[in-house]
C-alpha cells in the first residue's frame, strides 16, 4: 500500500477526490478505488474523514462488504458499537474472516468480556496465520504475521478497561515474542514497544527489547533507549552494560553519555558519573547538565571548581526551563550543592528563589532546614522543618526526614521531639516506624526504661529496622530474640 500511495496513479485518484469533495459532489470511483482512499485516510487523516469516505463509496456501492467492514472498523475506533455490530450482521466471516477480529473488538470494548475477545482473536489470527504461510515470500508473510499480532496489541490496548489492560496486553505480547521470532526491530515491533510504554509495562518493553537487540543488536539508538528504560526500572548496572554496547557502537552518543553520567551517580560514583557528565556537555552544550556535573564536583572534593561552575550556569541552567515547578526544583537542587561544599550563603538565597517560586514548598522548607542545621542553628531548622511537615497532607515522611537528620548530628533530643509527633498520627499504619528510632535515640542517652518501652514496641512492630540499627548487637540473633539481647546488654544504664 505504501508503494501504491506514491504512485502517479494513486495521487491522481486521491486529487481527483479531494477536488470533488470541496465542491460538494460525490463523483463515482469503483469499489476497488474508495477502498484505497479509504485506508489511506484512515492512516493519513482523522477517522471522521476516513468515515466520511467510506459512505461516499458505500453510496455507490452498498453492498460492497470490504466498505462496509471498514465502516465497522472506524465505528469500533470511534466507539460507536451498536452501529458497528449493526453492519457486521450483514457479513458472513466464512467470506471475510475480518469479522471475527471486529466482533472480538466488540468483545473487548462493548462488553469487556475478554474471555470471548481473546477466542475470538485467536480464530482470527490462526486463519491469518495459515494464509501467511501460504505467501510465496516467507519474509513478507512473517511480517504479515506480525502486523496482525500488532493489530490485536493496539484494540487490546484501545480497548480494554484501565484496571484490565496491563493483564491483557501482557497476554499477547508475550504470545507475540514467542511466536514472532526472530523480532527485527522495524515499524511493527516499535509500535509494541510504545504500547508497553504507554502502559507504564516498563519490564515487558524490555524484555521486548532484548528480543529486537539479540536479532538487530546495531539498531539505531536502541542500546541507549534499553539503557533509559533500565534507568527508570532502578537497573542501573544493566543500563550501565547497555550504555556500553550504546557506546560501543557511536562514542558520541550523546544520550547514551547521558544515561551513563546519571548511572553512575545512582551509584554515588561521582568520578566516573563526572567523565560521562563532562563529555556530554562538550558535545551538547547543555546548560542543564552543568548543575549535574558541578554536584559530582561537589561530592568528589572539587569544590572550588563546582562553585565556579554553578556561579556560571546556573542562571543559564534555570532560564532554559519554562516549568514553574522544575524551576523551583532545580534552585533547591543547586541550593542543596552549595550547603554540601559549605558555601551556606549561596545555599540559603537559592532556596530562598526555589520558595519565592513555590512558596509553601514542604521540600523546598525541608531545604532550608538543612541548611539551617548545617550551620547548627538547631531552633531554626527545627521550627522549618515544622513548617515543612505542616504544609504536607501526609507529615510523617517529612517528619521522620527531620528526626534522621538531627539525629545524624547526634541533636536526639530535638529528633526525639519529631519522631513523638509521628506516633501521634495513628491514622497512618506508619506511624510505628518511629518506635525503633526512639529506642535508638533514648539508648544513645542513655535512658534505659524509656530505651526499653520503646524496644518493645520497635520489635513487636518492625524488627527488620531494629536488625539494621543494632547490626553489630544483633548479628546471629533470631528476631523473636532482639528485645532480650538489646535490653540485657542495657542494664547497666541508669534510668533517668
């Protein structure tokens, strides 16, 4: 069809047309004719278009059954059931066995009775199938295959009710990836893999991945976006292969460098995240990734020169974002750089930017907390971070932030204050994951009747986070076991 669409012959049919249907007439064509402009404007143009083509051939030809499946086909597009199911009963699926993949279509989004719809697309695609393997050319038919598999993955996903689509599509994909082989990565498979994506079925679009890669291992950025889609999954160590076999093949792959700069600082390897950061920019320019890479600076010692750096791009880095949001995040990012080299005063007037864009930003407040701790000014960062935990609908993250940072620079009674105020909010089941910090806190100072109390509760509640806190204490010991063992080795602790 595509061929046919550039041919001389087609653009005088489609110009012929479209010069009758601005002077309002309806000029006859044979049957053969409006089927063409109709699939082309189903591909090209808007479904109500293409509807309007398919009955302008049906007015001259009212019988023709490739019109009429077609018309059954936009109707089911355009959600329009009963008028689809209407015209399909005018067709005979032992002449047309389209109809069976239309009436599963119905199945699926009239009655959302997938059982019937996945039989009836079976009975579809194994008559498919056959005339495939009838197809003198075994290559065009194995892509006949294929599109027909994609052709039931886009109703599947068009569709299917919210709560049943990811169930649905997993099905078929898998069905496709085992009866598809070898998947080359064209147009066809592409559009599966956007499905999957659309879907948020991040894992299925890789597996479907590693079967296009394994069969066309040098197609265009598909290392890179493997690599992305790794990222988002948390699998930094295989985007990190992935970016290498990315690499491998173009060493100016400039998103690839990307991913690879971003990896590695997921791993807190800010020397290597800081080599990929550096590359990326020469070869792109980008401002953004200048506040990325002056980070790694920071965490690596470098601080003179990722001061410089920030002093230099950061109004670029901002001015380049048109999100209100993004610009308030990327002050509190560049504000939490400054407080991690010391330079508190930069620290302080760029979150003070991030709040003058948000102002009841509670991590923009929790920013400033910090940088208000940094400089031990305890009654402040405590009143921010209060600030912070009250502007939040559900306080208890903020709050148990608050109390592991007082707590790392040993203020306990202070995050002892914060971890209280999580115990009062007994609607939220999490609230008991305050109870092993009190415990630590109080067995920090020494407080053994109140350390005790507070084990209990911790052990009863979430002994995994006791094992963590007392690991030396605990190594070899059974959970049921904690309380005795951390309340025996206490007991020399005078009570307060």
């Amino acid at each position: 069809m595509d061929n046919y669409e550039e041919s001389v012959e087609f653009q005088e049919l489609l110009k012929d047309y479209q010069h009758t249907r601005r002077q309002g007439r309806n000029t006859y064509f044979d049957s053969d004719a409006f089927i063409d402009l109709a699939e082309y404007y189903m591909t090209h143009n808007t479904l109500e278009e293409a509807f309007e083509v398919i009955d302008d051939g049906l007015s001259f030809h009212p019988e023709e059954e490739a019109l009429l499946a077609l018309k059954a086909n936009v109707l089911i597009s355009l959600t329009r059931f009963e008028e689809a199911e209407a015209i399909l009963a005018r067709l005979d699926p032992k002449d047309d066995h389209d109809v069976y993949y239309f009436y599963g279509q119905l199945a699926c989004g009239k009655e959302h009775n997938y059982e019937q719809a996945n039989r009836l697309f079976k009975k579809w695609l194994k008559i498919e199938m056959g005339e495939c393997r009838e197809m003198p050319n075994q290559e065009e038919g194995a892509t006949r295959k294929r599109e027909a598999f994609m052709h039931v993955i886009m109703s599947v996903s068009d569709l299917t009710e919210a709560d049943k689509v990811a169930e649905q599509l997993t099905l078929w994909v898998d069905s496709y990836m085992k009866q598809c082989v070898p998947i080359p990565g064209d147009d066809v498979d592409l559009d599966i893999a956007r499905v999957c994506n659309e879907h948020q079925m991040y894992a299925k679009e890789i597996e479907l991945y590693t079967h296009i890669l394994d069969s066309n291992p040098y197609l265009p950025q598909g290392w890179t976006y493997m690599a992305s889609l790794q990222m988002l999954t948390f699998d930094i160590e295989g985007a990190l292969n992935s970016v290498d076999f990315a690499l491998a093949i173009d060493p100016e792959d400039t998103q690839a460098l990307l991913v690879k700069g971003q990896s590695f600082a997921a791993l807190n390897n800010y020397e290597e995240a800081q080599k990929a950061f550096r590359k990326y920019i020469d070869l792109s320019g980008d401002d953004y990734y200048c506040i990325m890479l002056a980070n790694c600076l920071m965490q690596t010692g470098k601080k003179e020169e990722a001061y410089h750096l920030l002093k230099e791009k950061q109004n670029l880095a901002i001015q380049g974002i048109k999100d209100r949001g993004m610009r308030g995040d990327l002050w509190s990012f560049i504000s939490d750089i400054y407080r991690e080299g010391g330079y508190y005063a930069d620290a302080m007037r760029s979150v003070n930017n991030a709040l003058r864009i948000i102002p009841d930003s509670p991590a923009h407040l929790v920013q400033k907390g910090n940088i208000f701790l940094a400089k031990d000014d305890v009654a402040r960062a405590v009143t921010t971070y209060i600030s912070a935990a009250a502007r939040e609908k559900d306080p208890i993250a903020v709050l148990v932030y608050a109390a592991s940072e007082l707590m790392g620079r040993q203020y306990m009674m202070a995050a002892l204050m914060f971890l209280k105020m999580v115990t009062h909010e007994t609607d939220n089941p999490e609230h008991v994951k305050a109870y092993p910090y009190i415990a630590y806190c109080y067995y920090v100072l020494g407080l053994h009747n109140r350390f005790a109390e507070n084990l209990e509760k911790a052990c009863q509640y979430t002994p995994s986070v006791v094992g963590e806190l007392w690991q030396n204490e605990l190594m070899g010991v059974a959970p049921e076991n904690y309380y005795q063992v951390l309340t025996s080795i206490t007991e020399d602790i005078q009570p307060f």
